[in-house]
C-alpha cells in the first residue's frame, strides 16, 4: 500500500529519459541554458576557425573572468566555462519569463530573447571598457548577434523538449 507521503514524492518528481529527477523551473531553465550555450559556443568556434571573425563566445567571457585574453589552453577552457556558467543564468531567467507569460510564440520570445541579450551584454561590455567588446568591427558585430539569437532559440526549444518530457513548466 502507498502512503500519502509518497504520493506527494512522486507526483513532485519528474524523469528525463530516467537519468536523474528534475523538480523546478530552475533546475530546467539551468539545463536548456547549458544546452543552449554549448550550442552557441561551437556555432562561435567554428565562425572563428573558419575565419569569419576574430573573436568567439569563450573568448569574450574570458575577458569577463580574467579582463584579459590568455590565448593559452587554460584560458580558453576558463572562457568556455564562464560563457557556460551565463548561459545557465540567462537559461533560468528565461525560465522564468516564460513563466510569468506563457508558453505561445516560444521560439519567437527565444529570438526576441537572445537579441535583447545580444543588445545589453555588448552594451555592458563597452561601458566597462573591456577589450573584446571595444572598437568591434561590423561582422565580428553580426556574428555574435546570430549566436545570440541562435543561443535564444536553442534555449526555447530545448525548454519546450524538457517540458515536454518532463511536464515541468
């Protein structure tokens, strides 16, 4: 026989494909955050090693640690952590946006998302003087304006996959 309390366990636990419990918006926010990060950090790496720019996603959170470029292994591993680490915040904040509205038009809040962001952290990045963010020539500008609204659709869609497979949201 179940008793009470365990009905009120399991009906608060969610499973994504059974690999671990999830049971709040911010734990799943965190989640599509990280994926939409890594997402957005290989379409920088490869725009940078193909030579469209000449800065990516890692590299301008490493100046956000470090207020510098290492140009070394460690600090690109230091970069790509930190863009991760703001990938998962802004995946929570917008966790939580979707929230407070609701959960039409994702992908069109995603986009209109990853460009406001896009928007602020450049912005943000020139007040403070930091040296990636100074003087950004026109296409390193729109290169990470389309990983922004890339990271922005990565983080609706894969929000949307987790609530399908979880009914979280």
């Amino acid at each position: 026989m179940v008793s009470q309390s365990q009905k009120k366990n399991n009906s608060n636990t969610y499973f994504l494909k059974g690999a671990f419990k999830l049971k709040d918006r911010l734990i799943a926010g965190g989640l599509a955050g990280l994926i939409a990060g890594v997402i957005q950090n290989a379409y920088g790496a490869i725009v940078k090693a193909v030579g469209i720019t000449d800065r990516s996603f890692s590299d301008f959170a490493e100046v956000l640690v470090m207020n510098k470029t290492a140009q070394t292994i460690t600090g690109g591993i230091v970069g790509f952590i930190g863009h991760i680490i703001v990938g998962i915040m802004f995946g929570v904040l917008f966790s939580y946006i979707i929230f407070l509205t609701s959960h039409k038009y994702n992908l069109l809040k995603g986009v209109g998302y990853g460009a406001i962001l896009w928007f602020l952290l450049m912005g943000f990045g020139t007040i403070f003087n930091l040296t990636q963010f100074k003087d950004i020539p026109p296409v390193p500008a729109l290169t990470t304006f389309i990983g922004a609204l890339i990271y922005g659709v990565a983080l609706a869609y894969s929000l949307k996959m987790i609530d399908q497979k979880t009914r979280l949201l």
